[in-house]
C-alpha cells in the first residue's frame, strides 16, 4: 500500500548554500584573524625584555650617608624608595589597591579579556570617560620594561610581558613588586616611602583613609597629590573607600568614618635629600692626597678614608660634607 505523499521528492532547504558559505567564510576569516595575531606576537617578541631579570630585582632605593659615629648627616636617591616585603603591607592597603586598580587580580592570568573589551566599548563611545584596561601585572610590565607611550606595539609587549611574569612568579611577589615600582609623586616610589613621606609612618601603620588616599594616587601621582590639588585627592580617596565597600572589604560604618576624615598630612622634609626636588643626585669623591687617582668606586658600608677618599661633594645642591670616616650605607 502506498500512501499518498510517499513518491514526493525531499525537501530541500532554502538558502543551505548560502549558510555554508557563510560558515566557510567566517572560519577563513578566524584562521586570517589567529594569523595575523601569531605574526604580532612573533614580531613583537623578539626584542622583548628578559622577564627572568627580576629573580633579581633591585630598583634604586634611598643612599644615605653617615660618619663614623653612625649618625645619619645626609642622604640621596634618583628615587625616593624604602623596599619593603609582603608581610609589610597591610591588608587595608592590599585592599584598597586590587579594588581600585584590579579587582580581578588574584583570579586573573595576567591579563583581563573582559576589562580589555569593557574599556574598549567605552572608548569608541562618545563623551564617556576612558577607561584603563591594564591589570596590576600589566602595569608592572611596564613601569619595569616599557615606556609611556600609547601604541599598539607597546600594548601587545605589555600583554606579553604581564602572561610571562604571571607564569614565573606568585601573586605575593608580583603584588610585592608593584608596590615597591609605583610613582606617588614628589620624587617618592612605593608605599613604604609613600607612607613615611605623607605620614611619618610605615605603611603597616596606615589607617583606611590613609591607605585609601596613597591608593587612589596609583593614577597619576602629580594629579592626585594632597600637597598640590588636595580636592581632588580627597575626591579620589573616597572613591576608592566607596570601591571597597563595595567589594566587601568594609562596612557601610568604617566606609562613612574614613569619608568623614579630612585629610591630615604629616610632610617629611629632607634638606639632604634631593629626590623630592626631582634632582638627579651625582656624587664627586675627591681625593685625600694630591698623588691619590680622581675618583673611585666606594661599596656600600665602606669607610672613605679606606679607599684614600675624604670629601663627598653632591654639586647639584652646592653643598659639600667633609666629615672624617665619612660612610656610605645604601638600604
């Protein structure tokens, strides 16, 4: 017995070719895509900076100068900075720093995608603010390896960089780094120095709105400065103390406490120093004898007069220490 419709041909879908074009020309264009970013990454890597260097990292730090009776008559530094370990950061500044600057740290791989697509929506729509895209990591790679400027070059090293240091080292120690590489203006870099600087204390000392307001200077250190611009600074230290609350870092009571405080300063002024006056420190060893060589190399701790050396002269603040047994102790 046949039935009525069993003899009709099949049906054939209309537009069947069109949809596999359309598969195949999308998958060409994927592979052109992927491509395309593997010549990038090779280009770009091949003059990449060494990410196993920092094993080693030791940026500059504060140089001070003492006599022979351990008094301190003096110091200097290209930068103002005071290295300090995890364990001397306070978690109210860990806090606040992820919160404001990346809150995604610990889960991340070095790099945000949604950040990324996140800032680059904002930034193609018109009279909205800019967004930064970079994680902690991100811009440790590049306050160590790279420079300032806005390329695409620069961004695809900086991606790269941040991918390898995720790979080699801990979120302690790379959080560590970041902490230690900061600029917060007036020639002072890292919170440890931060805190002394603005507050005369540690930076295991600071309160919330302390911490929050060294925090919110991670933007721009000159723009953010309580010294220079002190509402915008507060401004921005209470965005960070509102960015904390919401992640559940504190109560809507300790939130409203720190707004309350107004910003209280406790300026270090070092006449010795000349990294806060921005000054590039060089210092001239003259010798102690007219038959001694001009100049020499001085290690940290050893007295002058060992090495035939008497007078150090900084010519760039017109002052010069001649004390017997003069020493230099680098920290």
């Amino acid at each position: 017995m046949k039935y009525l419709y069993s003899e009709l041909p099949a049906l054939q879908v209309a537009g069947t070719r069109l949809v596999g074009r359309v598969v195949f020309g999308l998958l060409v264009l994927a592979a052109a895509l992927v491509g395309a970013f593997a010549g990038l990454l090779i280009v770009y890597s091949t003059d990449l900076p060494q990410v196993s260097d920092l094993e080693h990292y030791r940026p500059s730090s504060i140089t001070e100068l003492y006599d022979d009776q351990g008094r301190e008559i003096g110091s200097f530094a290209i930068q103002r900075r005071v290295i300090v370990n995890y364990e001397d950061l306070p978690k109210v500044l860990r806090d606040a720093v992820i919160s404001i600057e990346d809150k995604d740290f610990e889960r991340h791989w070095g790099i945000n995608l949604w950040r990324i697509l996140g800032a680059f929506y904002r930034d193609l729509i018109p009279h909205r603010n800019k967004q930064g895209a970079s994680t902690l990591t991100m811009q440790l790679s590049r306050n160590l390896f790279l420079s300032q400027e806005r390329t695409l070059s620069r961004k695809v090293q900086e991606t790269m960089l941040a991918i390898q240091i995720e790979r080699r080292f801990t979120k302690q120690q790379i959080f560590t780094m970041y902490c230690n590489q900061i600029y917060l203006g007036h020639g002072v870099y890292g919170f440890e120095a931060g805190a002394e600087y603005y507050f005369n204390k540690h930076a295991k000392d600071l309160t919330l709105e302390e911490a929050a307001m060294l925090a919110g200077m991670l933007k721009s250190g000159v723009e953010y400065s309580p010294i220079l611009h002190p509402d915008r600074a507060m401004a921005r230290r209470n965005l960070v103390i509102n960015s904390m609350l919401e992640d559940g870092n504190i109560t809507a009571q300790q939130a409203a406490e720190a707004r309350d405080q107004p910003i209280r300063l406790e300026v270090a002024h070092d006449p010795d120093s000349l990294a806060q006056r921005g000054l590039v420190p060089f210092l001239e060893i003259e010798p102690i004898q007219e038959d001694s060589p001009p100049g020499g190399i001085v290690e940290p701790g050893q007295q002058l007069d060992q090495c035939g050396l008497a007078r150090a002269v900084l010519p760039d603040q017109g002052q010069t220490l001649s004390r017997p047994n003069l020493q230099i102790d680098s920290r």
